[in-house]
C-alpha cells in the first residue's frame, strides 16, 4: 500500500462517490423476542474499555482525542437535513439518515428531521438495521451502534491516522455494514478492508479474503467457470493501480450467499458466511457502487456512467441492463418482483415495477428547482420515497 498521503488523495474521488445500501434494512415488524436480551448485553458492553481501535485515536499529537474529530461528538446543528447524506435506512423507531460530520438525522414521516446525538464528527457513509439495534459507520474507521431505537449512541470502532502510520487500516473508510442477524455483521470498505463482528457490534476483527497470490498473470487467460478469477492484470499495476480494491456495497441474497462488488469490476461471493469467497470477473470493470438481491440468484449491481449488470444465476454470468443514461448511479433499493430503484448523478431516478420490465427515466427536483446528487433511496409507504444526497433528505413522489 502506498504512502497514506497517497492514500488519501487516491481516495477524494472515491469518497466523493461514498455509496451505501440499505441492505440491512428490516420492517418494523421483524424485530426478535430476543431483542431485550441483546440490549442488555450491549448495555454491558459499554463499560468495557478501551473500545476497538481507539489505542489509534489516544496518541499524542494529531491523533489525540482533543484534536481529532473522529473522537469528538458531533455538533447539534440546526440545518443538518440540508447537508450531504450518503445512507437512509427504515426501522421501526423511524427513519434514519447519515451522513457529513457525523450527522444522524431521524424522521417519523421523510418530511421533517431531527439531529440525534453521536459521538464522532467523522463522515458517516453506512447505516444498517437488524432487530431493532442500529450500525453506522464511516471514515476513520468509525462505528457507531444504538440499542434504544436511534436515541443514544455508543461508539463502538474508532482508527484514525496517525503519522507513525502504525496499521495499515489506519485512516480507512467504512463504505458498507450488513448484519445477517442481530449479531453477525460485515463492515467493507477501502482497500479490501472486511471487519467481522460475532458479538453485535461491540467488537469487529479485521479479516483478509483477499490472496494476491494466485493472481493470474498478465498473458494467463482467465480461470475456466466456478474457478479462481482476479480483475487486475500486470498492466492495471503498472499504472498504480491498488492491489487491494475499494470495497463499496455488500448484500444477502436470499438463500444467505454474501456478495460484495467495488471498484474496478469486483465481485466477491460467499456461501459459507464469510469464511471462504469466490472472486469473479464483471464483464464491467468500473467501479459497482450498489448491489441489490432477490431470491433464486437474482442479482443487480449498478454504478459507474449509468452501468447497470444483472445476474439470475448468482453471478456466474451478466447481462448489460440498458438504462439510457451516462451518469453515475449511487444508490438503489430492491423492490418485490425484481422491481427496482436506482438513484445517481444530478437527481436522476431509474425505475422498474418488476424484473421483466425495461427501467424509465424521471428526476428529483428540489423546490428551488436543483437536481442534487442522490446518493440513497427508501421506501417511504404513501409518501413516495425518501431520497438523499448532496443537498440533504427530501421526498420524491413518481408521477
């Protein structure tokens, strides 16, 4: 990995991309009998010290916690709604929005929002739901939870960099949380980074899925179907291109397979919850910053230039969606049937009622008559659908 300057100037254009699916998402009904218990043991958790990652943040110097605002609560303020918001998520305590500065917004209805308490000021790019207890995570490797429906927060992963530059996912973003239950999750994010937690949240472990070793060389053909295949080849690195991918989305399909796609054509998938993966080639090989999933093997990954692929055989083969557009798309949400909604670059809205059908153009306009950069999408019953970006949350009714 390069110099973490390099790093974070590689980075600005990613970033500025941070995409996130609600992927985790459930409906106000799919909360457990066991949620009591669960809280109870996150309760006790929260006097456990130091927390994961924090011995990066409690340095001296620029690292410290007076200085860092990754370790900072985040500032009440009074137009956090208008501010650039990268995930939405529905729960049943409401909805809830993140985003710059380490903004939590949450709303009953999509129409009005409340800043929540939290304690960092670090971008939050990810938000997900399961069982009631929230995730959210972002730059400088933070990740938050809440046990009461969104009303307090507990910083659970911290690991800013330093200039010692101790580890090398000091400073790393977190793009993507999945939690398959109330306590196994997933984080993604830059470089390959995967950090695994077993206890809910309170602890993460980092874990490599990645082996460069088999890379196929330059002049190799690519490995035969249900084989090993790398995106890279000898040429890609030549031009600095990083060994280790941007991790951007990761999802469940329905018969519990793990999927992650990211930059430069990636596509990861488990069958065995995490442990082993499968690396495939995207017959794209831009950046995917959303993967949406059915059942039977359904799959939908979008991102760059308005590039849509789907998959009804679990990955194994693509077939280009036309979508009509060049603008990038950063956000989406399944819908039954295979239907979807995608959203993306200067307010742009793909969407489809079922898998058989073609995807229709509209755009998000503000009532200034802006059309910001959408970077999330949900489902907000009568009220259409919550929609957020670079100008904050709104609603978005089809016609």
């Amino acid at each position: 990995m390069p110099s973490k300057l390099i790093n974070r100037t590689r980075l600005a254009g990613a970033l500025a991309l941070v995409l996130a699916l609600p992927l985790a998402a459930q409906s106000p009904d799919e909360a457990t009998t066991d949620e009591a218990a669960q809280t109870e043991e996150f309760e006790a958790a929260d006097a456990a010290e130091p927390l994961e990652g924090e011995g990066a943040a409690t340095e001296p110097g620029a690292g410290s916690p007076a200085a860092d605002p990754a370790t900072l609560d985040a500032e009440m303020m009074p137009r956090a709604s208008r501010s650039l918001l990268l995930d939405v998520v529905a729960t049943s305590a409401g909805y809830f929005t993140v985003g710059e500065r380490g903004h939590v917004l949450v709303s009953d209805d999509g129409n009005d929002w409340r800043q929540a308490p939290v304690p960092t000021r670090s971008t939050l790019t990810t938000i997900a739901s399961a069982n009631g207890v929230l995730w959210a995570g972002g730059h400088d490797g933070v990740i938050v939870h809440s046990t009461d429906g969104g009303q307090t927060w507990t910083r659970r992963r911290v690991q800013t960099w330093t200039p010692d530059y101790a580890d090398p996912l000091d400073g790393v973003p977190v793009m993507d949380i999945l939690f398959t239950d109330g306590m196994n999750g997933y984080a993604v994010g830059a470089y390959a980074m995967m950090l695994v937690s077993t206890d809910g949240g309170v602890t993460w472990e980092p874990r490599q899925i990645l082996d460069h070793d088999d890379a196929p060389a330059a002049d190799e053909p690519a490995a035969a179907e249900g084989g090993d295949e790398w995106t890279f080849d000898a040429a890609d690195l030549e031009l600095e291109a990083e060994a280790d991918p941007h991790f951007y989305a990761m999802g469940q399909a329905g018969d519990g397979t793990l999927v992650i796609v990211g930059e430069r054509g990636t596509f990861l998938r488990s069958s065995d919850g995490g442990e082993t993966w499968v690396r495939k080639r995207l017959p794209y090989e831009g950046s995917m910053f959303g993967v949406l999933s059915w059942d039977e093997g359904h799959l939908l990954a979008y991102g760059l230039r308005g590039n849509v692929l789907e998959s009804r055989d679990m990955g194994n083969s693509w077939t280009a969606v036309e979508t009509g557009i060049t603008t990038s798309l950063m956000g989406g949400h399944a819908l039954p049937g295979g239907g979807a909604i995608l959203v993306g670059a200067n307010g742009v809205v793909l969407q489809r009622p079922d898998g058989d059908s073609p995807f229709t153009e509209t755009r998000y306009e503000m009532a200034s008559g802006e059309t910001p950069n959408l970077t999330g999408v949900m489902p907000a019953g009568d009220a259409g659908f919550i929609v957020v970006g670079d100008k904050g949350a709104g609603l978005f009714r089809p016609q």
